[in-house]
C-alpha cells in the first residue's frame, strides 16, 4: 500500500505578541492537537491559494499571504507530510468556521500546548526569536 503524502500550507498569525492557533477537531487526524491554521493543497493549487482558501473555510477570514517562514517534512505512522508556513496578515476578524476552538497564544505559552511533531521545530524557532 501506497502511504499517503500531503503538502500543507499553514498560517503564522501573530497580533499583540501572541499567535493564532486552531485546535483539531476530535475524530481527525491529530485529534485534540493545537496547529497553526490552513491545511492540505488541492492538486494544481499554489501554497498561497490553498492557504487563502482554508483560512476562509475555516477561519471565514481573508489573509494576505506574505513571506515563507520555515518548510519541513515529518513522517507520521499513516502518511507523510510535507509543510509550509507562511507569515500572513488578517483581513477580518478570525470565527471558528468548523466548531474547533481558537486561541491567541504568547510566544511564551505556545510549547505548553499539545501540537503536532511537525510544528516542533517551528515552535522552538519562534520562541528563540524572543
């Protein structure tokens, strides 16, 4: 069997010294798991349209998608991952589309949340910017 292989795009919003972060809903891959938003690419969709696109399907908000953060790969049990995170400015004010939670996070707070493997680097990478 074929192991599934995602490229996903995701969000770093940061306001008043603190980051938006989403938590995934029970029943889903990572369950529970705190992430930055956004999510998988379509099939011959940009990083940056597929990250406009879930920020507004699942954060009903627009962003301007601005510069390229950070890219890794993790492989998990079911599949690999191949993820993008982009620095991005809010259009509006981020609602919880889906019925997940959403937090704005200190720099500070953000390793004392549950969040994928594949954020760990980035994590400690925002929190040596400090």
């Amino acid at each position: 069997m074929t192991r599934q292989r995602l490229v996903v795009a995701a969000a770093i919003v940061e306001r008043d010294d603190a980051f938006l972060v989403t938590r995934r809903l029970d029943g889903t891959h990572l369950g529970g798991h705190w992430e930055f938003p956004g999510g998988k690419c379509e099939p011959d969709e940009t990083l940056a349209e597929c990250l406009l696109r879930e920020m507004i399907e699942e954060l009903g908000v627009a962003v301007i998608v601005c510069d390229e953060e950070f890219a890794t790969s993790h492989a998990y049990e079911d599949r690999d991952i191949e993820l993008h995170f982009f620095k991005c400015e809010l259009r509006g004010e981020p609602q919880p589309a889906l019925g997940q939670e959403i937090r704005w996070v200190a720099q500070a707070e953000l390793s004392a949340l549950p969040f994928p493997p594949a954020d760990a680097e980035l994590i400690a990478r925002l929190r040596a910017e400090r």
